[in-house]
C-alpha cells in the first residue's frame, strides 16, 4: 500500500471509528437512563423492556436491505445518510415525551443504526486486503466499546445535572458534527485489482451462490456465537443501569463509571484479540485456530462468567462476572466478521456482513424484553436479573461451542475451489 493510499486509509478507519463511538452511545443512552425515564414514564419492567427491544425491531431489516444496497452505492453516502438519521431521531426526547414516542424513536434509532458495523467495515474493507483487515476491524470494532466507556460517565453526569432529556439532546449534536467531518473528510476505499492480494482478486472477480454462503458452516457458526453475544449486550445496553440501581441498590450518581466497565474490558479484549489473530495468521498459524477457536472460546468464557453470577456473594464479584460476561464475548464481532470477510467474494460481502448482523441482532429485539419479564414476575428484582443473566450465560455456551467445533475457512476455501462459480453479475 503507497504511502499517501495509507494515509486515507487510516483517517477513514479513524472517522468510522468515531461512527462507532456515536453508535454505540447512542445505544446506551437508554440503560443509564433506564431509572429515570421508568420513573417519569410510571414504566413498569415488561414495558421499560419492550423500550429496548423495540430499538431492534427494524435492525435486522435495515441491515439486510442496506448492506445490499452498499453492494452497488458508495459507502460514503449511505454512512453519511445514517448519520444523520441517527441525530434526528434524538431531538424529540429533549422535549416532553411519552411511551408512544420513545418507542417510536427508538425504533426510528434502530432502523437507522442496523447497517452500522457491516456497512462501516465494508468500508474499511475497501482499503485494506484480506491479510492486513484484522487490526481495522479489530480498531473499528472496538468504537463501539470506547463510546459506551466515554459515554456513560458524561451522560450520567448530563442525566443528574439536567435530567435524562438532554443526554439525547446532547447525543444528536454530536451525530450532525460527526456528519460534517465525514462530508469533508470522508472518501471511498481505492483499492483495484492491481493492488488486491491474490485471494481477493479472485473473489473480485467471481459471485458464488448466496445458498452456498448461507450454508457455509463456519458462517452459520460465527453467527450463532455472535447472537450469544448480542444477547449479552443488548441486556448491558439496556437494563445494566436499572441493575446496578434496583438489583444492587447502588444510587444513580454511581453508576457512570460502573456501567462503563463491560465496555472498557470489551475496548482491550478486541482490540487485543485482533492484533493477537492477524499475528498468529502472519506466522502461518490456520484460520481455524487463529481466529475459529479464539473467537468461539471467548464466547463460551463470557457464557461461564454469566451462568456463574447469580451464585457468587458480594457486588464487587457480581460486577466483575458481569463485567467479563459482556466484555469476552465482543471478540466475536472482530473475529466473525473477518472470518466471513475472508469466505465471501469481495462483490457478495456487504450483503453477508448485513445478513450476519441481522441474525446477531435478533438476539436484541428478544433479549430485553424477556428480562424485563422475568424481573416481573420474580419475587424480587435481584432474583430476576439473576435468572435473566443466567440464561444469557447459557446461550453463549451454546454459541461459543459452536463457534469452536465449526468455523473452518481452510475447509471452506477448499470446498469452493471444487464448486463452479456462478458469472459476475451485471
């Protein structure tokens, strides 16, 4: 890569790093107000959880059909068109606003937010080659847990100081400056045949079935890891406020920092695990083990963590497994997506990478809602979000497993070789 393509290359990981810093905010913003707006709402748990599932009712959709749309447009313009969706859907919540039309927003929100992580690396992916994509995606992967830990805290601090309104308010303006920056500053990814290694140039080249990709077990596998993992953190984003507050008993002027913690762990394990993949696989190690077994195992880990919380005494050890419950299995959202990356033809892998965070995501429009379920209908609060992490610590064993028993590019790079590709597309 010349110098002056690197460059580029790097101020755009960098903006799209901030595009993941502004989305994951975004997110969060309702989990560090879960109290509040509960309490100013008069929402009860099944209802405040139907608030965040409600942001993934449209995610899967909007995912799916933009991440086939950024096969034929620039990414640049789809991610400037996100960006601003994103800051106009926070401008009503600075008013006085009801049930209806937080849901109404938050579903506005998701729909928006979707295609974030595969339309932003689709982007990046444009720029670097497949042997050099770990450390970007790991960087822009990682955005997502810097915006939670440099977010909570300050839009905790906006929450007492002004009230929850303004932490919304506050979160659109950001949105519309990061749009400025991303209209100037942003480009589109250069790279030509010419410049492609050889595997790439020859996905370039070539569609497969979307049947075959669909099939492909170490895609289906990294999926099923990836919606333990969604799973996880769909419940921190959401109802990780209300238990450090109503099952821990800790007041709301201290939560910030808290709750920033599963974000903080999430930030090192990525960005660790990435580096640690893309070294492993530039001294030969296979994909199967360098970025099959690392990413499913991180996910079974986060799973034990989860199951083992509701037995050990003590907030500061509950906090600590929770904290590695969510923060582990992130390593699934770099190592899965480079492992679909690496199967999928260059002119197919927007559309996968949409497909994978839909399927992922679906964990979302469920998880939050069932919490909120069990926390109703337990004898008390604590008893609730004990057997609501439980279960999620179940399902990513059973995700993570998968993960490690099947994700095998070497096999499947094998195993295409021998079928006929289908004719490049008009």
């Amino acid at each position: 890569m010349r110098p002056d393509s690197r460059n580029r290359a790097w101020i755009a990981v960098l903006l799209l790093f901030i595009f993941m810093v502004i989305n994951f905010a975004d997110k969060a913003v309702i989990g560090i107000a879960a109290v509040p707006i509960m309490q100013e709402l008069e929402l009860g748990p099944r209802q405040f959880g139907l608030v965040g599932s409600s942001f993934f009712l449209l995610f899967a959709v909007s995912s799916i059909a933009t991440g086939f749309l950024v096969d034929r447009v620039q990414t640049r313009w789809v991610l400037l068109a996100m960006g601003i969706i994103w800051a106009l859907t926070q401008f009503p919540m600075v008013g006085s606003v009801g049930f209806e039309t937080l849901v109404a927003c938050r579903i506005a929100l998701g729909a928006g937010e979707g295609p974030a992580a595969p339309v932003a690396l689709h982007s990046a992916y444009k720029w670097f080659p497949n042997e050099l994509r770990t450390v970007p995606t790991a960087v822009i992967a990682q955005g997502g847990a810097i915006g939670v830990v440099v977010a909570l805290p300050l839009l905790n601090w906006v929450i007492v100081r002004w009230t929850w309104h303004w932490a919304f308010g506050a979160l659109g303006l950001i949105g519309l400056v990061w749009c400025a920056l991303w209209l100037v500053f942003g480009r589109e990814g250069s790279l030509d045949d010419a410049s492609l290694t050889a595997n790439d140039a020859a996905q370039s080249s070539r569609r497969v079935g979307y049947a075959q990709l669909l099939l492909s077990p170490s895609i289906l596998a990294c999926w099923a890891a990836a919606f333990g993992a969604n799973w996880a953190l769909s419940l921190a984003l959401s109802w990780q406020g209300a238990y450090l507050i109503k099952g821990l008993g800790l007041a709301q002027g201290s939560i910030g920092l808290l709750g920033a913690l599963p974000a903080a762990g999430s930030a090192v394990a990525m960005l660790a695990t990435g580096w640690c993949s893309q070294r492993l696989l530039s001294r030969g190690v296979s994909s199967r083990l360098a970025r099959g077994i690392l990413g499913g195992s991180s996910v079974v880990l986060g799973g034990a963590a989860l199951t083992m919380l509701p037995y050990v005494p003590g907030i500061p050890v509950k906090i600590a497994l929770m904290t590695l419950g969510v923060a582990l299995p992130s390593v699934i959202y770099v190592i899965g997506n480079a492992v679909v990356g690496e199967i999928t033809p260059a002119a197919q892998r927007g559309a996968l990478l949409a497909i994978g965070t839909a399927v992922a995501s679906s964990a979302g429009l469920l998880a939050p809602y069932i919490m909120g379920s069990v926390i109703e209908s337990a004898a008390t609060p604590l008893d609730g979000f004990n057997a609501g992490f439980f279960m999620c610590g179940v399902i990513m064993l059973v995700g993570g497993a998968i993960a490690m028993a099947l994700v095998n590019p070497e096999r499947e790079a094998e195993r295409r070789s021998r079928l006929q590709p289908l004719a490049v597309s008009a």
